[in-house]
C-alpha cells in the first residue's frame, strides 16, 4: 500500500469514526455492563464476550461489502440493505431484552417467595427453602445469553464502514481497503471493551440492596431501552 495523503486521510477517517460511532451506539457497551452485572460474570468473561459479539458486529459488514463489491453491487443499496439489518437488529435486541426482563421478574417474585435459584451449565436450578426437592429448570442461562447477543451484534450493521472500506476498493487499491476495515475493526473492538471495563468496573461496586434480586429484570429492561434508543432516537 502507498502512502499518500488519501490513504492516510482514509485511515484517519476509519479510525476516528469507529470512535465516535462506538461511543454514541449505547448498544455497543451497555448490554454487556447490566448482563455481567446481573450474571456476575467476571471482568474477563465480560470482555471476551463483548470482543467475541463486537468481531462479529464488524465482521458481517465487512463481508456484505466485500460481497456487494464483488458482484457491483452499488454503495447506495448495500448502505440500503444495511440499514435494513439495522432495523431487524434493534427490534431483535429490543425482543431480547424485553425476553430477558420478563424472566428476570419471575426469577425475582420467586425468590421473593422463598425458592433461591442456582445456574449450572447454563440452566437455572431452583431450590425450596426448607425442602429437600430441587426442581429443575430451563432459564435464561449464561449459553443463551451469550448466544442471543452475538447473534443480535452480526445482525447489526456497522453503517458507517461501508463507504469507507468501498471507497479504496472501488478503485482497486484492496490493501487499504482491507488496512482501512481492520482500523475500524481494531478501535471499534477496543473502544468497546475500554467503555465495558470502566463501566462495569463501577457497577460491581455499586450496591442495589433489597433492588438486588430484581436485577434481571433491570438488566433486560436497559438492554430493550438500547433497542428502542436506535430505533426510535437514532443512536
């Protein structure tokens, strides 16, 4: 790849909008700060599940443009089918959450009345005070939430590496074309993961008391908000 000025300016313009498109999309980070929470997953586990959604999230734009430009597809409809994706995505996270809340209320109104609940494997165990039954149950468990939202983040569409990853490729120059998607990629991921940490960082120290159990159904509700946010306000 040369060096040029135009190159330089392309990979300015990658690196500076993935920041900015990534702070201003709250369904970048908060989903994960309020699920981890709720979950109690560890920093760790938080961020290899967000670096794993947000892969895909980047991952799937940049094949629908590699795809569009391959068969001269032009910029306008591949941006039209990925603000399709957008709308199917919302909604989808907005399903989600509203999924999650719903299960999370009942979690909470059964601990309310004595039943504790325990996750193994991905499942919920429910077990009665004072009662040597154990009942078992299928929840809401971490495999599934895992799953949901990194289906949710390749539905979702990064609109704004589209015209910058079609703009060198239009013209052949397929090395910084591919340099200018990683740039994305790389700060989109980081800037992710930088917000998720701080965030969640704060979160575990902050104590709901007697909010505690229904903190489920807090978690589902904020990631529907995120959903309704895209569609309806824009971010």
């Amino acid at each position: 790849m040369e060096i040029s000025g135009f190159s330089l300016s392309v990979l300015a313009a990658a690196a500076g909008v993935a920041f900015v498109h990534t702070i201003l999309g709250p369904d970048h980070y908060l989903p994960f700060i309020v699920l981890a929470r709720a979950r109690s997953w560890s920093m760790t586990r938080t961020l290899v599940v967000t670096a794993i959604c947000g892969f895909g999230h980047v991952a799937s734009s940049i094949v629908l443009g590699g795809v569009g430009i391959a068969f001269g597809v032009a910029v306008g409809k591949i941006e039209g089918v990925e603000g399709g994706r957008g709308d199917l995505a919302a909604w989808a996270l907005v399903a989600f959450g509203l999924a999650y809340a719903l299960w999370g209320l009942r979690h909470a109104l059964r601990k309310k009345s004595g039943i504790e609940t325990h996750e193994h494997h991905g499942h919920v165990h429910l077990h009665t005070h004072g009662d040597a039954s154990h009942k078992h149950e299928h929840g809401m468990g971490s495999n599934l939430t895992f799953w949901a939202l990194f289906i949710v983040f390749v539905l979702g569409p990064c609109e704004p590496l589209i015209p910058l990853f079609v703009l060198p490729a239009s013209r052949g120059d397929w090395t910084l074309a591919v340099a200018t998607a990683v740039i994305f990629s790389v700060v989109t991921l980081v800037t992710m993961m930088g917000l998720t940490a701080a965030a969640l960082a704060g979160a575990k120290q902050l104590r709901l008391g007697p909010l505690e159990r229904w903190s489920h159904a807090l978690a589902g509700s904020v990631v529907a908000a995120s959903g309704l946010a895209i569609l309806f306000l824009g971010l």
